[in-house]
C-alpha cells in the first residue's frame, strides 16, 4: 500500500481560512471553536493537532494575512529603479491590502487591542513593525544618498508614515467613500 500524501499543510490552510472567515463575520471574542470546526468541516481534534487553542490559532491567522502582503509588498518595491517608485509601490500595495482585508481590519484592532495581555502576541507586532520600518527608512536613506531627497531623519519619518497609514486605514474601514488610492 502506498503511504499517503501529506496533506497537513493543506489542512493547516483550510483551517486558517476558516477562522479568518469565522472572525471576520464575528470577531475574534464571540468566534468559539465549534464556530470553526463548522466552518471548515473538521472536527474540533483535527483543529487541537495543528493548533493549541483559539489565541495560537488567531495569531496563526493574523500572520497568515501579513506574511503575504509581505510578500507582494516587498516584491512591488524590488522592481522599482528609484526610491520613490519604492515609495508609491509600498503605498499602492498597502492601499490594496486595505482592499484586501476589508472585513479583517477591525479583528486586526481587536487582536491589537488585546496584544499587551499577551506576550507573544507583542512580540509578533513589535518584530513585524520594526521590519516594515526598517525597510522604509532604507528606503528613504538611499534617496538621501543618492540625492532624490532632502535630508531626513528616515526613521522618524517612516515611523510617522506608518502610523498615518495605520489611522487611514482605520478611516477606511469607516469612510466607505475614502479615497485611498489620491490619498
């Protein structure tokens, strides 16, 4: 008899789909995991053998949305030649994410908001911040180097940047006439 193929990332998937689904139409303090289980068609073990619980399963989710805007963020950025084609690149792919994760948005603030009663949940925010804003402030010290900017303090300056996107796309979530992409 052949061994069976290993399908546990594809579970791991259909899992993760399933919740974010569950905790967009519900947000993540009234999603239980029988809501889950119903949603993806697994049973509540299946769902224990890949995750601990609920918070392990949302931080799985929540990184699942960010690893792959990520992804398409940083690969939109590499083809440009200059650093404020990098600049609008970054801005067009943030604007599409909050296209993107429209129904998300909210359990995003919500699991934001209930991080400091949680150390790994910290961790995960503090480290993918502190990646974004390094990748910006790059960005903007080449454009010094190279003279297409001013001189700035880049850090200061992508800190700043990334906060206003976090309040425009809160806006977003509550302007449905916003226009982010003039904006």
């Amino acid at each position: 008899m052949p061994p069976r193929p290993d399908v546990s990332e594809e579970r791991r998937a259909q899992i993760i789909q399933a919740a974010l689904a569950c905790y967009a139409r519900q947000g993540y303090v009234n999603t239980t995991m029988d809501d889950i289980v119903a949603e993806c068609g697994l049973s509540k073990g299946a769902i224990y053998w890949y995750f601990k619980g609920k918070d392990d399963l949302f931080h799985a989710a929540i990184t699942s949305v960010f690893e792959g805007v990520a992804v398409e963020s940083m690969g939109a950025m590499v083809t440009c030649e200059t650093s404020a084609e990098r600049l609008r690149a970054g801005a067009k792919s943030m604007v599409a994410l909050c296209r993107d994760i429209e129904g998300y948005f909210a359990l995003i603030v919500e699991f934001w908001a209930q991080s400091e009663n949680r150390d790994e949940a910290m961790e995960f925010w503090a480290g993918m911040l502190a990646q974004y804003q390094q990748v910006i402030a790059a960005i903007f010290e080449e454009g010094v180097r190279t003279g297409e900017f001013k001189p700035v303090d880049a850090s200061a300056l992508s800190w700043m940047i990334m906060a206003a996107y976090d309040g425009l796309a809160a806006y977003d979530m509550m302007m449905s006439d916003l226009d982010m992409d003039k904006i």
